[in-house]
C-alpha cells in the first residue's frame, strides 16, 4: 500500500499514468535501464541513437556501450549558452534512429533545453524521446509529448538510492538483463519502501513551494551573474542568460585553478562546485565546458539550496574577490590592467605545466609581441585544447589553430591588439 501511494504521488508530480512509473536504486540506473530497454525493443528500426554533447555521463556512457556493441551514435552539439537548436536533433533524425536523449536542463550550467520542441519533431518521426530530467523536476514537470523520462530523488532533496524511471504506454520496451516481478520486470531487486515513501513525500513537498521559491532563488543568482564580472576582473559567466534553472549560476576566472579556488572558498564557509578543467580526479576538461566552447579553468558553480539567505549570497560576493586575488597572486597571474613586461618572447615552453600555468604564461608575453605576431605556446595538458582558445575570445586576440609538436602539441595565437 505504501508503495503504491508513493507511486501514485511520484507520478502526480511527474504527469504521467502510474502504472508508467517504476522506482529504481537511482537516477544513473533509471538511464541505463530506459536506454538500453528502448534500443532493445526498438532494435527491428536499427541501431541509431541521438544525444546531445552536454548530457549528464549516464547517457554518455550508455551511448558508448551501444556504439562498442554495434550501434551508431550521432551526438547534436550545443551552441555557446549550452543549448541544443531543435533543428539540430531534426537534422540527426534518421530512419533507423531507435531513440533520442535530451535532459531537460544542465547540471554544470543550468541551462535549459527546448525538450518541447524536439519532442514534437521526434514525435513526427516516430521516434521516442528519453527525457533526463533528475535536474529540474523538483521545480515542475517536464512540457513536451516526450516519451521516457529518468530522474533521481537526491536531486529534489528527498534521500540517496532512490531514481524513477517512466516508460509512456505505446513505447517499445523491452528490459535488458536478469529480471524479476517486481517493478513491471523493469528495475530489479527488492524496493526501498522508506526511501520511496521519502522520495514521493520530498518531491510533493518541494513541489508545493516551488514557485515562490523558484522566483526568490531567481533574484539571488541573478545578481550574482550580474556583479560577479564587476567585482572579479577576467571573469566568464556561462550558461543561457534566460532560460536557466533557478539556484544554478555558473562561472569561469582566467588565471586559477579550479580546486585552488574552491579550498579558497572553503576556508570562508562557502561550499561549492566545480567543473574545472584541471580536477584531481581526471586531469580533464569538463565535456560540458568543452562542448559550448567556454572557458573551463577557475570553474566556479555555485548552487543555492532551498531557503538559502540574502545574506549568505551578500557574503559570498564579498569574500569571492579576495578568495580568486589570492590564488592568482600564488599562481603569478598576471595583474589585470598592468603593462607586460617587454620580451620579444614567440614561443611559451609550458610542457609538464596544468592549466592555467599555460594561459598565464601565455598572458604574459603576449603583451612583448608585435601587432600581427605570433605566439607559440607548447602544452602537453589537454585542457589547453580548450582553455587557450576560449582565452583569446575573452581577450580579442585571434586564436590560429594547433599543430603537433615534439613533445606535447603547439597552439598558436596572433596578437590582434
């Protein structure tokens, strides 16, 4: 009984029927398991899935599965606010296109996604769309004749453990792997009926609060968005302007280091994220970052949480600039408005060097070259690919290209002003 009034409310807040829905140990389950059951069932179309370059890793590493198992893989790029164009997915629709992925807005950066508009065009060519939805459902359910959908309840605020996965009636499904009766065959293993129970009551309570606190949470990132770039000199705010989640707001600071600056924030009481190009773990750009072509070093994604105060968002734009002065002053980042110091300098050697040591130096001396010179810079860490060119359309210098080197690779920038 608990377990299906749980059901019944998850699928109130969802919008969908409740014999669709099924819970699942998580979020990154409810992906896997709706992605391979809609290629499974729809394997006699063929073999073609769809994504966008900025889907949660979950979709991504499912996409790879299908593609070592076979399959093709068309991955629809984003524009510079992280946005897919619906056009786009309407190019990559093909005959045998058995599934299209879109989520509903980014984890990264907040931007949300035209999910109405590609529905109706892979509603047209018959194809279902998987709607990732885990970031915005707590704010209201997804618009759009979407077909699936995945989410996850610690994304709401409800407990660890706990993903729902809805199959609409009418989609071709057909679970993959070891089954059972429980959850329609679609989710095995026993239920955690208290993390369920929780889950449906977290998301019917946030729910209930959702616009004014949406609106509320609205104000506090836009302002942040709106001063960070006075208070913060070289500093890149990301994601779509307008059509945002409301407490995600996003940015990058050239000259730092992304994990530097959150031990920074740390030591003022501000707990945040980062989806630097540089982190411990990886040593690798965000494929997000990557993807729209902006600037991922000094990553900086803050996240306000339900009732987060005025205050704490005052504060935080206080200590923001002595917190990013301070890693740039241990990195020797060069002074913003200062005169580079004369050098008839061509070639930057930051082989062995992380981001952004390679940017810095780059800083550097590209004051020393004359008008219509070229720098060389040498840099064996990936994320220079990124961080280098996304450099020179903050700077206005013109970013050449790459070329490979001896060691490492060579990326060239002509001095433009």
């Amino acid at each position: 009984m608990l377990l299906d009034a749980a059901r019944e409310a998850a699928a109130e807040a969802v919008g969908c029927r409740a014999d669709e829905l099924v819970f699942t140990s998580s979020g990154t389950r409810a992906v896997h398991a709706g992605v391979a059951g809609a290629l499974a069932g729809r394997r006699r179309v063929g073999r073609h899935l769809i994504v966008s370059a900025v889907e949660h890793s979950s979709v991504l590493h499912s996409a790879e599965v299908h593609e070592a198992d076979g399959g093709s893989v068309t991955q629809v790029p984003v524009d510079r606010g992280g946005a897919v164009d619906p056009a786009a997915y309407g190019d990559a629709l093909r005959g045998d296109t058995a599934l299209a992925c879109l989520q509903s807005a980014n984890h990264e950066v907040g931007t949300e996604q035209p999910v109405a508009a590609v529905a109706e065009l892979c509603r047209e060519a018959g194809v279902p769309l998987l709607v990732d939805a885990a970031q915005s459902l707590g704010w209201g359910p997804v618009e759009g004749d979407w077909s699936m959908l995945a989410a996850s309840a610690h994304k709401w605020g409800g407990p660890s453990g706990v993903g729902l996965l809805v199959v609409r009636k009418g989609v071709r499904f057909s679970a993959q792997g070891p089954v059972d009766e429980r959850e329609s065959g679609r989710a095995a293993g026993f239920e955690n009926i208290p993390a369920i129970v929780a889950a449906a009551a977290s998301l019917r309570a946030v729910r209930a609060e959702a616009a004014g606190e949406a609106a509320r949470l609205r104000e506090l990132t836009e302002r942040i968005r709106a001063r960070v770039p006075g208070l913060v000199p070289d500093v890149e705010v990301v994601g779509d302007p307008v059509r945002r989640l409301p407490g995600v707001v996003t940015f990058s600071c050239l000259y730092v280091d992304g994990e530097a600056l959150l031990h920074e924030l740390d030591r003022e009481g501000f707990s945040v994220s980062s989806g630097s190009s540089c982190t411990s773990s990886t040593l690798t750009p965000s494929h997000v970052l990557r993807a729209m072509g902006v600037l991922s070093e000094g990553n900086v994604r803050v996240s306000l949480p339900l009732g987060a105060a005025e205050e704490d968002v005052e504060r935080f734009l206080e200590v923001l600039p002595r917190a990013v002065a301070a890693v740039r002053d241990k990195l020797g980042a060069p002074v913003p408005g200062a005169v580079v110091r004369e050098a008839d300098v061509l070639v930057v050697d930051s082989l062995g060097k992380r981001c952004p040591i390679p940017v810095i130096e780059l800083a550097k001396v590209i004051g020393g070259v004359p008008v219509g010179g070229l720098v060389r810079v040498l840099s064996d860490d990936e994320a220079a690919r990124l961080d280098i060119p996304a450099w020179c359309e903050m700077r206005g210098q013109e970013y050449v290209g790459e070329e490979p080197a001896e060691k490492g690779t060579a990326y060239l920038v002509r001095r433009t002003a």
